[in-house]
C-alpha cells in the first residue's frame, strides 16, 4: 500500500492485483469519534474500474466453478485462519472506522471467521437429490449450477460479517464475485481483502471496487455480464437495485431494513426484558437492521419497566470504541448523526414525550465525534413517524397498550417485518406470537437483534425480497437447479 502523508492509501482490487488511486484523487476515510482523525485514503472509482473487474470476474468464472467444492472450501479456510491471526488489526480498524466498541467490533470479526469455517464445510455436502424416472432404465437427479458472476453491495454497519455473509457462499458455490463495499468502511473493507489476497485465491475470483453508490452500485445493479446481485443497505437504493436487475433478467436479493417491535407482556421477567431491550435496541449505537426500535409494552407492567430501563440506560457511557469503559459509539457519519438528531427533534414536535438522551454529549472529549445520548420517548402513538420509520440510531420509542392482542397489532402495523421479539412466561402467548407476526425472524424471550449464521435471514413485507441469507439457505440464491436426464 502506499502511504498518504502518514496514512495509508489503499487500492480497488481486481484480476489478483491491486490499483492504487492517483494521491490527489484518493478520499479520506474519517473516525467518527475524532472526525480530524484519517484512518486511511481510498479509491473513487470510475464505471472503468467496475469494468475492468467484471471482465475480471468473467474470465475467472469457467476455472472456478470447474473446481471441485473442497478445494474451494480449502481457499476459505485458509482466508479464516488468515483472519483470525489479523483478528485484533481488522476489529481495531472497524472500530477507528466505524466507532462500534473494540469488544463489537472483535466479536463480530469472530463471527466472520466462523462464517468463512461453515461455508469451507458446504463444499462437502450434497447438492442435489435422485428423483425417480417414470422410466426404469433411465436415472433422474438434480445438481446445482453456479449463477456466474455475482455483484455483492454490502453497507457500513456490519463491514466485515455482511460481506464475508455473502461473499463465502457465492465463492464455495462457484461464482466469482465483483464487490462494492461502504466507502465509509472502506479501509475495513481492504483488510478484508488482503485476507483473501494472501489466501493466494486465483486472480478474478474475488475484485473489489471501491466507490459511490451511483457509480458503481448501479453500474453492478445493470451491468449485463452480471448474473446476480446481492445488496443489503436502505429500502430506497435496494429497490433501486432491485428494478435494475430485474430489468434485464438478473437474479437479486435485497435486504433493507426494519423497524422491529419487542413485546413486554405483563408475566415478562422484567429486569431479562430491560437488559433485551438495551442490547437489542442500543448496542452498536442502534445501527442494526435488526435493532429494537419499538418497545410495546402491557399496562399492568409499564410503570416499573419504564423506570428500570431509563435507570440503566442513563448509566450507558457514551464515548470512543477504543475506550474500554465505553458503552455506546458514535454514530457511523455525519449523515446518521444528523439523521438521529433529526427523528429525536421529530419525537418532540410530534408530542412524544423525552424521557432520557435527545441531546449531543457536553463533555468536551466528544465534540469532535459524531455522539448521541441515548434516547427514549414515550406516550408515543402509531401514527408518529418516530413509531414508523427507521431511525438507525440509540433510539426507543415505547408503546404502551392495553392488551397482548393490542400489543401484537402495534407490533405488526409497519411496513417492515425483519425481527421481532417478546418476553413472557406464559406457552400460549408465545405461540400466538410466533404464529401471528409478520416478521421474518420472531425470537422468545431474547433480543430482537440476534442472529445465528447457520440459520437462515431475511424478511418480510418491505424488509427484504423474500430470499434468505445464511446457513445451508443461501444456496437458493447463489445457484440454479439443474435437473438431469440419463437414459442408457
């Protein structure tokens, strides 16, 4: 890598090698806790670079898919055990990056290499089933095919398990991949990719552009040679994506977003249900698309749980991830700080009432970052946009509500249906609940936020495009069934 004054400057990659950007046209990559901090230089791409990895990808794809699955399995995990020894390097990275707390940021590098190790294991299981023929000296079975060159545009909040979540699968699958990170995770993005360059995977199997959403996430979206595209990011863009695919035949997958209920019913162990909600709704700063947002809770047990959680929540520090007693980080950029800043001031016009947070840290260490206290409203109605829209923030918005059934109307009226959860005791409500909501990952007694990587992921309504991400599921998208005749 060359270096730009003192900091690094990294490269698009594609066709094995990297191309480093001219220093005068290289953009910086800020941390969001020290907004003078540079923690790297990146490319701005051009429709060029997205070309030249394309036709990258292209020529790779034949040897590739030609491979057989354990010894593209063996490329995966030589790229985890590449990851795991850099584990501390990549998670410190993130957080000077992103801000998410150090101990977020190595966990969820953990998980990578976890995703990496499952994914080098599907190289060995069966891809197809023998079907009976209605003829007795033929043989019918089915096998899977490749799509052949995947676009994978992968966001800012999770910069190292959402595109290793992708990633894995479309390569142990047999596709060659052209892929377009965040660029406000670039730098991350990069080291994840050096981890597969050092894994010496061949030249064109994995290219990495490096650049705007108009540039070059379109330019993945309509580009022919393209066979499918696979976006996590904002319900807008992905649906942008999503005509552009479509248009020309393209396979797609879209996940984008939620606005996940948690139920507090009135037998919930209650200090279980605030410690849920925190985590599910606070950690890595709100910044989750499976984050808690609204917090619907039974009368008979309102009062004690509101005054339990704002307890807690107003012990959260709030300050840089690399600080070990921090809590809470930044925001990711300036944009989501403003966009928080924005929803909390909505709350109020819209006569929610403020309960804790709403307001930029006084203390001076943090003026240089983009932070925000916590924030909880309450008397908060349905029809406020503070109960409808992704706020992607440290944001809670409680509901209070009459009756479970209420409670599970207030949690289904939205437009998204990605996660949801509800503490109880009691057999019969949890069994409602699993069977009344509209979501695509209902959780008992646990966070909204969880999320397994063997299991499959994905949504409803608005959420997503119906496919799954994840575990043994993620086949579905990455190849084509292929059903074979053989009479003799």
């Amino acid at each position: 890598m060359m270096t730009k004054a003192t900091e690094q400057v990294y490269g698009n990659y594609y066709n094995g090698a990297w191309y480093m950007p001219q220093q005068d046209a290289a953009q910086k990559s800020i941390n969001p806790a020290h907004r003078n901090e540079v923690v790297g230089w990146l490319p701005q791409a051009t429709s060029d670079d997205l070309e030249e990895a394309v036709q990258s990808a292209v020529n790779a794809k034949q040897a590739w898919r030609k491979l057989a699955g354990v010894e593209r399995g063996n490329y995966l995990f030589k790229v985890a055990n590449i990851l795991e020894a850099r584990l501390d390097e990549v998670a410190e990275t993130m957080t000077r990056e992103m801000g998410k707390t150090f101990p977020e940021a190595k966990g969820e590098t953990s998980r990578g290499i976890a995703i990496l190790r499952y994914y080098a294991g599907e190289g060995m299981r069966k891809v197809g089933d023998v079907i009976p023929a209605s003829d007795a000296e033929a043989l019918m079975f089915t096998t899977r095919t490749p799509l052949g060159v995947v676009g994978v545009i992968s966001p800012w909040n999770f910069p190292v398990a959402i595109p290793i979540w992708k990633i894995a699968p479309a390569l142990i699958y047999g596709n060659t991949i052209v892929w377009k990170p965040a660029t406000e995770t670039g730098v991350t993005a990069a080291k994840i990719m050096e981890c597969f360059h050092d894994a010496m995977l061949p030249a064109g199997v994995l290219n990495m552009v490096i650049g705007s959403g108009a540039t070059i996430g379109q330019g993945i979206a309509e580009h022919r040679q393209i066979d499918g595209v696979s976006f996590t990011g904002s319900n807008n863009v992905g649906k942008q994506v999503g005509q552009a695919a479509l248009a020309r035949g393209a396979k797609y997958q879209l996940e984008m977003g939620g606005k996940n209920p948690i139920i507090i019913a009135n037998d919930a162990d209650i200090d279980l249900a605030v410690e849920a909600t925190i985590s599910g709704g606070l950690k890595s700063t709100g910044q989750k698309c499976t984050a808690t947002s609204k917090v619907i809770v039974e009368k008979g047990i309102y009062d004690e749980f509101k005054q339990k959680l704002v307890e807690k929540v107003e012990q959260l520090k709030v300050g840089d991830g690399m600080d070990a007693t921090t809590w809470l980080g930044p925001c990711a950029n300036e944009n989501q700080h403003k966009t928080v800043l924005h929803y909390i001031e909505q709350g109020k016009k819209e006569g929610a009432t403020l309960l804790v947070g709403g307001v930029v840290p006084t203390d001076e260490s943090l003026q240089d970052g983009f932070f925000v206290q916590p924030t909880i409203f309450e008397h908060v109605t349905l029809d406020m946009k503070i109960a409808k829209e992704e706020i992607f923030g440290p944001f809670l918005a409680l509901i209070r509500v009459a009756s479970f059934d209420e409670a599970i109307q207030a949690a289904n009226d939205s437009e998204f249906g990605l996660s949801a959860s509800i503490y109880t005791q009691n057999i019969s409500r949890m069994l409602s609940f699993i069977h009344d909501m509209e979501a695509g990952m209902v959780r008992v007694n646990a966070e909204t936020a969880g999320v397994e990587l063997q299991a499959p992921f994905g949504g409803m309504k608005q959420s997503s495009s119906h496919s799954r991400e994840q575990g043994q599921a993620a086949i579905e998208f990455y190849t084509a069934i292929k059903t074979v005749y053989i009479k003799g």
